[in-house]
C-alpha cells in the first residue's frame, strides 16, 4: 500500500514512510529551496515535530549506523542488482529525480532504474499495473521494492532518514495546503506509515482514468494525514517496527505464523506417537523431514491463497481452505514416504495432519475471538453505555445483571433495582442498589435511565400489565424478559 510516484522512475515503488523526521537544530524559512518555495507558518507556529537537538541527534545516529550496515552487508546484491539492470535493460544502472526535503529544500533522490528511458515526457508521474513504461526487470525490483535501496546512500548524505515521510515530486507539492505544508518540516525517510497503507498503490490506481488528479485529490492527502498523526507519536522504537514492516510484508508474518504452528505441530505429531520417549532419529535426519513436511504443508496453503487473507477474520469457508490443503500437502507427504525410504512414517503423516488442522484453526479462531472483542470494547468506550433499571430481583433479574456487567459488547450498565418487596430495598445485588417499588421510575428516576427490563417472570399477570402501565407514563423503552440469555441474543443480532 504505497504509493510510488515517479517522473521517469516514477516512485512507484516507493517504501512506507514513518513521520519520525526531525526538524533540524536551526532551520529557518530561508533553508528552503525553489522547489516550495516557502515554508508554512503552521509548522513554525505549531511547534509539531520538533524534538530538540538531543533528540536530532540520537535520531541521526541511528540512521548512519543502520545505513552503514545495510550499504556493506548489501554490497554484493547492489552489484548483483546493478549488473542485472545493465544487461536485461540496458542504459542507466540508476535513476536520479529531484523531490522536496525538509524546509521545502530540493535534494536528488536515488533508485535503481525500473523504466525505460525519458519515461517521464511519455507518461504522467504516478504509475499503474500494466504502465508500459515500466521494464520486466524493473516490475520485479518495484515488487520486492529493491529499487528503493540506493536511497541509503541518501540516508547517509543526510538527505533522508531511514523512516520518516516520503518527499515528493516539486508539482506535487505545490498542491499542499497551508496545513499539509508542515509535513516539510519533517526529514523525509525511505519509509513510513503511509507507505505501509499504500502498499499496493499501482494497483489501487488500476482504474483510474486520471491518475495525477486522482493521486492528488484522494491518495496525497490520506497520505499526508496518516504522517502527521504518526510524526506526532513516532520514537525509535515504532521507527524499527516500521522497518520490520517493511522488510517483511504481511504475507511473509502471516507464512512465518503458519511455519512456527506447523512445525510445532510436527515436533508434537513425533512425540505422540513415540509416546513422548526420546526420539530414535538423527537431529539431522529429524530436520530433514521437518524441512520437507514444512515446505510442503506451505505450498498447499499458498496454492489456497491462505497467505492473503487476514489471520483474524476466519469462518467455515477459510476452515474448509485451510482442511483441503493440509490434506493435499498430507496426500502428497504420504507418496514421497511410499515410493522414497518410508520416511516420514505414515502414521506420522496422519498424526501431523489432524494436529495441523486443529491448531491452525484454533489459533486463527482465538485471532478472530480477540479482533471481535477488541473491536467491541472500542466502540463500548467510543459511546457512553445504555443506562438500565431492572424491574425484579429474583434469580433472572440477578442473572440479568450480571450478564451485563460481564459482558461490555451489549453496551449496557445495570444503575438500580426495583422490587416490589420491601425487605430488599435499600440492599445491593452485585453492588447494584434497590431503589425502591417500581412506582419510584416516576419519581425522578426516569430521568436517570434509558431502559427498563421487567424481569418478573413468576409475577401475576395483572401486577405485569400494570407497571408496563406505569412505564408507558415515562419516555423509557421498556422490555419484557423470561430468558435473559436468549434475550440478550436476540437484541445482540438485532
């Protein structure tokens, strides 16, 4: 989900960018270039993103020392990459485009060229799938996002940080707004939040007719919000979470999550049937047959597109996906056992595939049992709860109350009691107070509620009648309840 702009390179490949650039010590409207042109006074009034020197500091010296080690440890896949540009594509091994930094100063970005050449008078800046401007080496560099890793180098000049809001292209530029402007007080980074939610931007620009004009109205400026908000939140430590996110997608963890279960699955497939006795096999051996098992358990699971979906979103249908492959991978397991040396045993194989599908369905059902309650509480604490009185203090008024003091995703808090025996007024249930007889609704607790629930189910029909009556004098919704359980179900669905 990013968004790569280029003019003949056009970023399309360009990396997620946290907002955690610093304002430098010192800088002042005149640091700007003629890119911008000025610098906006909201930044300069707000105070936003400024961290002190200290800060600066700490922030610069994380980058020249992560942008060393990438520069010496990727040394031999920058050449490998270089070479392979030169002989498939020929022409220039990188391409260089001018785009705003901090203050609004212009500085040349560095990639690796994904285009043919002169790309940018034959076409507009942002690219989508199928641009044919873009070249078949430089569709895989764009894909694995390798043609951004020249831009260390810009780390390292001081033109850029590892994480921190991706520069633009001047013209783009010139369409911020005053507020959107205090983004340039910010170091520009090789990655950043917005990237990550702009991952797929050439295929999020598919269909549009207009690209620029779509980019600029509904891409940059989601963009430039997501920044600020993390620019006011960013440290180093979610400045490396983003580059973790960056260099593993999301696919690549949801893989990683599987092969960690699978292989647990194994190791516990062995041990059952061993009956948990040390293992006759050679570590070697062992880890052989585990690489084989893994690697092919995966392999079904992508063919199902088990690798695209959400870990946390999770039903029959993905239950039914998640079966079908392991009982691929299990059929094709058991013709390598029978025509190779007989291992893995068979009843391993068995063993393996019924653990695998258990365990990898439970852990995505908790994953969606934790989404789904999560989400519930957020929109509890995002609106204030229904204010309740239960009418009946019997067994079902008691369990009532404390289903929904148990239980937040009904958005409902339980504030008094009403009875018609006098010896439990004035006395707590569940820490919930008696108030009084149900006539006390008229008598300023009306205004204190929002519903009420007779919960009366042994009381004479008459006395029912006559506080629904009562009730009917009020604004309050009112609710008859027998079942508390299948009560509470049905107004959930409802």
């Amino acid at each position: 989900m990013k968004a790569q702009l280029r003019a003949q390179d056009m970023d399309t490949g360009t990396t997620m960018a946290s907002l955690h650039g610093r304002l430098a010590p010192g800088m002042s409207g005149s640091a700007c270039g003629s890119a911008v042109g000025l610098v906006p006074d909201v930044a300069r009034s707000s105070g936003t993103g400024s961290s002190g020197g200290c800060g600066w500091t700490v922030k610069r010296l994380y980058d020249i020392f992560f942008a060393c080690c990438g520069l010496v440890l990727l040394a031999p896949i920058l050449v490998i990459i270089g070479a392979l540009v030169k002989i498939i594509d020929g022409g220039d091994i990188f391409y260089r485009q001018a785009r705003v930094g901090r203050g609004g100063r212009e500085f040349f970005i560095y990639k690796f060229r994904t285009m043919v050449p002169a790309a940018e008078k034959s076409g507009p800046s942002v690219t989508k799938n199928g641009d044919g401007r873009i070249t078949r080496f430089g569709r895989i560099l764009r894909r694995s996002k390798l043609d951004e890793l020249p831009q260390l180098w810009n780390v390292l000049k001081g033109d850029m940080s590892l994480v921190g809001p991706r520069p633009e292209v001047p013209r783009y530029v010139r369409h911020y707004t005053a507020e959107q402007r205090a983004i340039l007080w910010y170091q520009p980074g090789i990655t950043d939040l917005a990237s990550l939610c702009f991952r797929d931007e050439e295929a999020l620009l598919a269909h549009a007719e207009n690209l620029e004009e779509f980019y600029i109205q509904h891409c940059l400026p989601r963009k430039l919000r997501l920044n600020r908000e993390y620019a006011e939140r960013a440290n180093l430590l979610s400045d490396s979470w983003i580059i973790v996110q960056t260099v593993c997608p999301y696919w690549a963890g949801v893989l990683a999550c599987y092969g960690i279960i699978l292989g647990l699955s194994c190791w516990l497939a062995y041990e059952l049937i061993y009956n948990f006795a040390p293992l006759n096999l050679a570590a070697l051996h062992f880890g052989r047959e585990l690489c084989v098992v893994l690697a092919l358990q995966l392999a079904c699971l992508t063919r199902r597109n088990q690798w695209k979906g959400l870990l946390s979103y999770f039903s029959f249908p993905e239950l039914r996906q998640v079966g079908a492959a392991l009982s691929l991978a299990a059929a094709g397991l058991l013709v390598f056992s029978v025509v190779g040396d007989g291992r893995p045993a068979p009843n391993i194989i068995l063993a393996d595939a019924l653990l695998s599908f258990c365990l990898l369905g439970g852990f995505r059902a908790l994953l969606r049992q934790w989404r789904e309650r999560s989400a519930s509480e957020q929109d509890a604490e995002a609106s204030p709860p229904v204010r309740v009185g239960i009418i009946g203090v019997g067994t079902t008024g008691a369990q009532l109350a404390l289903q929904l003091m148990g239980n937040r995703k009904f958005g409902r808090a339980v504030v008094a009691f009403f009875d018609d025996d006098f010896s439990k007024w004035q006395k707590n249930i569940h820490a919930v107070p008696v108030a009084g007889m149900p006539e006390c609704l008229l008598d300023g607790w009306a205004e204190k509620l929002d519903e009420v629930v007779i919960a009366m189910p042994d009381a004479p029909r008459e006395r029912v009648c006559e506080i629904e009556r009562l009730l009917r004098k009020t604004d309050l919704q009112f609710y008859t309840v027998s079942c508390p359980t299948r009560f509470w179900e049905r107004q959930q669905a409802a």
